[in-house]
C-alpha cells in the first residue's frame, strides 16, 4: 500500500506542477484551489509513504515522478520542446525511479 501511495503522491505533484502553470496563464481562484489540493494531497500521501518506506527512496521517486512527469505534461499540454535529448534524460529519471523500487 505504501508503494501504491507513493505513487499517487507522485500523480498529485504532477497535478500540482499544471495547476502552477494554469494559474499563471489565467489567474483564477479555481486555478489556485487546485492547486492548493493537488500539493496537499500529494504531501499527505507521501507522509503516509513514508511510515513505512525509507525517507531517501520515498522522496527520491516521488520528486522523480513530480518532476519527469511535470515534463512530460508540459510536452503534451503546453508545446514544451519533444527534442530526444530531453526524452534520453527524462527516461533516466525514470530509470533510476524503477531502480530504487528494486533495490528497496
């Protein structure tokens, strides 16, 4: 359960990083509350992680989910830059996410 509430932590981080943006391009109040409950969501899972996952192995997946899939969203939503070099280094935070969860 542990792993499976990393993950969304992760997913809720994502969320948050978009509704970053969004708020930054329209400046709403919605903007903001999704914002606000998409970090908080992700913290609270994340805290529920970590009781029984190793402090270092939890955040290090879930910043390499935040971050890996913050990049990812923003190809796919904002026309953010798709060169190769990008998807290589993306793919190695991945990577080296996958290889923490099989060594832990």
């Amino acid at each position: 359960m542990a792993w499976t509430s990393l993950i969304l932590a992760g997913l809720c981080e994502m969320f948050g990083v978009a509704m970053i943006n969004k708020l930054h391009k329209d400046r709403n109040w919605q903007a903001l509350v999704l914002l606000i409950l998409g970090f908080g969501f992700s913290f609270l899972f994340l805290a529920y992680a970590m009781k029984s996952l190793p402090m270092g192995t939890a955040y290090a997946i879930w910043t390499g989910i935040g971050a890996s899939g913050g990049a990812i969203l923003g190809m796919i939503l904002y026309g953010e830059s798709k060169d190769w070099k990008r998807i290589v280094f993306i793919a190695m935070v991945l990577g080296a996410a996958i290889g923490l969860k099989l060594i832990s």
